[in-house]
C-alpha cells in the first residue's frame, strides 16, 4: 500500500493524501452553463466576485489544463454521463423536443442506482424528454429541472413561451428565481438523503440568456433569449447569484456532517460567447478553440486531495464519469471508458491525446491535443481539401501563431491521428 501511495504522491503533487474512504462518499457534481474560461475568481476574475467558489478551490484541486468534450451543451453533458465521447455514442449535436441519451447506455446515474446510491437532478438536463430518455430512465430517482436549452429564470417559460420547469415527469408551477429553486431543492435532496450515499447533480442555467440576475421586479423579466441581449452586469450578478447558491450547499455539507465524505466536482459543459469572457483563449461556444473547450475543473474531497492544489495535466469530461465511479466503488474496467480516474489511475502519468469533432451546417471542425500540441481542422462542406493549423499552447494559449509549415511532419501525423479516431468511433457507432 505504501508503494500505491507513493506512486499517487509523483503523480500528482501530493495531491491525494489517504487511503480510499471507509464510507462509500456522496458525490456533488455542479455543471454552470455558456460562462466565460476566466469568468470565475479561481480563473482570474477581476469583476465578478466568486468567494464560495475562490473557497472551494483554496480547498482542494484546480485543473488549468481541462476541456469539455465537446463546445455544445448536448454532447458534453451526454459525455459527462457516459465517460464516452459524443462520436463514439452517436451524439454530436443538440437536440430539441425528439431524441435523446439511449437509455441502453450505462451511464453514471444508473450506475451508482446499482450501488445504492440516490440519485437526484435539479436544473438542466437537456438529454432528452421522453420517458425512454429522460433523467428517470438514466437512473435518477428526483429530477426538478428543465430539458430545454435554457428557461427564462422567473417565469419558467422557454423560448417558444411555454411552461418548462419540470418535476420528475410533469410541469409544476413555482415562484422564485430559479438559481435559488435549484440550490434550495439540492439542499433538501441533501437532508433527505443524509443517511445513506447520494449523488447530486446540480446543473445552473448560469449564466444562458435570458440575462436576468436575482431580485428583479416583475417588469423587468420578460427579457429575450437572444445572446446578444443584456450587459455584462446583468451577467455578473447571474454568476455571483450561482456562487452564493454554491456557498449554502457547501455551508449545508458541513451543518449535516457530510463535508468530509463527500466528492465536490465544480466544471461547465462548454464555454460562452456574447458577455463571457475567456480571455487569454480565442473562440468561444460552439467553436473547437481552446475558448470554446478549455474550461475550469474543480474538486475537493477532504482528507484525499492536498488542499490549495493546482494540476496542470490535461484532462477531459468523460474523465468526471470514471472519477465518480471508482470514488463510489463501481468497477468500471468492463465499460470501456474513455476517461480516467483523476484520483486513482495510475496510467494518468502517460501521454494522453485528447479528440473533438463537430459540424454546425457546412462548416465543421475536428481537433486532437498531444501534449502541448493542439491540431485544429476546418472542413467547409462541400469542399474536400480541410484546413489545418498547428499551434503551441505552452507559448500560445489563444491559438494566434499557426506553426503548421514549421513542423508540417507532426501536423501530418496528427491529422492522421484524427482520421483514424474518427474511423474508431463510427466504427463503435451508438448501442442499438
């Protein structure tokens, strides 16, 4: 055991400091939505104050160096709740009302169903709505959310102006402001659940338009669901409206004696555009740029994690799924996942590559990191001949220097290295 130990400490700094818990622990997975890279304080911050969060990672891990699987909502949630990537599932694109996760998938709530935990999800699911797809029938045992892309934060309506918030399978009606509806019904999930394992989802609707911050009088909430509406300060109090939901659910983890066996994982499914900020990254939502895919990571798990610490390996969203499960004592060799364990794995110290694909119209890009290395290709539909360029993060975080012609060899081989990912996937396909 001394030696496991030992070889955790090289890996990661001494980040993980204790044997494996005696309790099976809780899990809290917080996912914000279409915010800045650098638009929480952790991240570099300077106008938005985010002290719940700032405490978060002071207590345990920050990762510099992680990225959604994908710049769209659908797809990396959909990777988050498989450990898969979107193109090995068969889900690469948003959906609407049809469609949806195949409920033949394992995935992380059914999972943990099995190993008795419960289950709950308040905000967005966006997975799918009919009962062969949505939150129940992946193993979730509360939903009190919405499917839709996002909902007006007061009235509840979605864009086309009906009625969304949605508890288990039916539309219910309640007043508030939803960030706070989100983290009160997260923290009675809590209580309720405080004597056996749980897994709680909290999924923020921060900060997606409508931009509507807390406390606002009824005639200031019919604003639209265009990106382009509202300020930067409408904005900014929408984030520091999340981190204060944020710092109750943690000040409850500690009142109900459960701070110290529980797993606390802060991330965003993909970046935004419009009044987000994610500076010093280029690109932003629905864009394979490090702006639209380089996203904060933030765990804390006391007595295993170093606290204050900063990793700087690279790391994926489908590496939340396998995380959790082996936390939570799940065998999860036979599923053939595509993340690792940030915690235990001890092949983490190894090269990694990392892929991405997506495709909005005719235009679509794919891209792969090795290393410091990141390739990103345009494809313009229905033209065959892809643009590539080749760019240093280590010296070019904003991708504004393209060394495509410098090291044409290695460029060459990575785009090989995309072509053939692409062929492994598809060949895997979706389960039928």
């Amino acid at each position: 055991m001394r030696s496991f130990v030992a070889i955790l400490v090289a890996l990661y700094g001494a980040s993980c400091l204790a044997d494996a818990p005696a309790e099976t622990p809780n899990v809290v997975l917080i996912v914000a939505d279409y915010m800045g890279a650098s638009d929480i304080g952790p991240y570099g911050a300077t106008d938005i104050a985010t002290p719940s969060l700032d405490s978060l990672a002071a207590q345990g891990l920050r990762f510099t160096n992680f990225y959604a699987a994908a710049p769209i909502c659908g797809p990396s949630r959909a990777a988050m709740m498989t450990g898969k990537y979107p193109a090995r599932i068969g889900f690469e694109d948003n959906i609407g009302h049809d469609g949806g996760l195949n409920a033949s998938l394992p995935t992380l709530p059914a999972l943990l169903k099995k190993q008795g935990y419960k289950n709950g999800l308040f905000g967005k699911w966006h997975l799918g709505q009919s009962e062969e797809t949505d939150p129940l029938a992946h193993g979730f045992d509360e939903f009190l959310g919405f499917h839709d892309w996002s909902i007006n934060s007061y009235t509840h309506r979605n864009d086309s102006g009906e009625e969304s918030l949605t508890h288990n399978r039916s539309i219910v009606e309640r007043d508030g402001y939803l960030t706070e509806i989100l983290t009160d019904e997260s923290i009675r999930f809590m209580e309720e659940n405080r004597d056996n394992p749980f897994f709680l989802y909290l999924s923020y609707n921060t900060a997606l338009p409508p931009y509507l911050g807390p406390d606002l009088p009824p005639d200031r909430w019919d604003a639209g669901f265009d990106g382009g509406a509202g300020t930067r300060d409408d904005y900014i109090s929408m984030v520091e409206a999340m981190d204060a939901g944020i710092g109750r659910l943690l000040d409850s983890l500690n009142d109900l004696g459960l701070a110290e066996n529980t797993l606390v994982i802060f991330t965003y499914d993909h970046n935004g555009r419009h009044l987000a900020r994610n500076a010093p990254f280029s690109g932003g939502f629905a864009t394979l740029n490090e702006g639209g895919i380089r996203v904060p990571l933030i765990m804390r798990w006391p007595g295993k994690f170093a606290e204050g610490e900063t990793l700087h390996r690279p790391a994926i969203g489908v590496d939340i799924t396998a995380t959790i499960l082996n936390a939570a004592g799940v065998a999860s060799e036979s599923l053939n996942l595509d993340g690792r364990d940030l915690v235990h794995d001890q092949m983490l110290n190894e090269q990694r590559d990392f892929f991405w694909r997506i495709t909005l119209g005719d235009f679509g890009q794919a891209a792969v990191r090795h290393g410091n290395w990141k390739l990103l290709v345009h494809r313009f539909a229905p033209f065959s001949i892809p643009t590539v360029y080749l760019y240093d993060l280590e010296t070019d975080p904003g991708e504004s220097r393209d060394l495509y012609y410098q090291h044409q060899e290695l460029a060459d081989r990575l785009h090989r290295d995309i072509i053939e990912w692409e062929a492994t996937v598809s060949e895997t396909g979706p389960p039928e």
